[in-house]
C-alpha cells in the first residue's frame, strides 16, 4: 500500500513528483467518493431518486458529475501509482 512505501521512495525529482501526482489524485478521490456517497444517501432518503422534475434532475446530473470526477480521480491516482511502481521501481516487502 501507498502508506507501507513510505520512506522507501527514491528522492528523484521525477519520482517525486510522480509520487505527489499520485497522492494528490487519491485525496481527490477520496473526498469526491465521499461527497457522492454522502449525496446518493440524501437522494435517497428523501426520495429524490424516484422523482420526476427538475431539482430531481438537476441532483441526478450533480451527483453523477461528482462521481464521474471521483472515479476520473481513482483512475488517475491508480495511472500515477503503477508508475511508480513498474517504472521508478518503488515496492514494499510483502510479509506473511
């Protein structure tokens, strides 16, 4: 994981950077997942999901932006991590 590698990161600029990229896009990732969740369970307890109209929609097209964003953010951090690890090299000893 990104919190085992810790310290095992070479200080190279670029691997650096690759790394910042990649924890950048998981914070963002995080709080747009967060935000969507937190959004659907709204929705959905005030049965915004079955209504027709046009705040319903407007929640609907919010929602699926913010998640559409998480998910753009998850692919993104994943892109950068996989970078880092085939090809700057950064693992961590799996013990067992």
């Amino acid at each position: 994981s990104g919190e085992a590698g810790r310290g095992r990161v070479p200080q190279a600029e670029v691997v650096q950077e690759e790394l910042a990229e990649h924890t950048e896009h998981a914070g963002l990732a995080r709080i747009a997942m967060v935000v969507a969740t937190v959004g659907f369970l709204v929705l959905h307890l005030r049965g915004g999901l079955a209504r027709s109209g046009r705040a319903a929609s407007v929640a609907r097209v919010v929602f699926f932006l913010v998640y559409g964003l998480g998910l753009f953010q998850v692919l993104d951090a994943a892109h950068h991590g996989g970078r880092l690890v085939h090809v700057h090299g950064v693992h961590v000893d799996m013990e067992r």
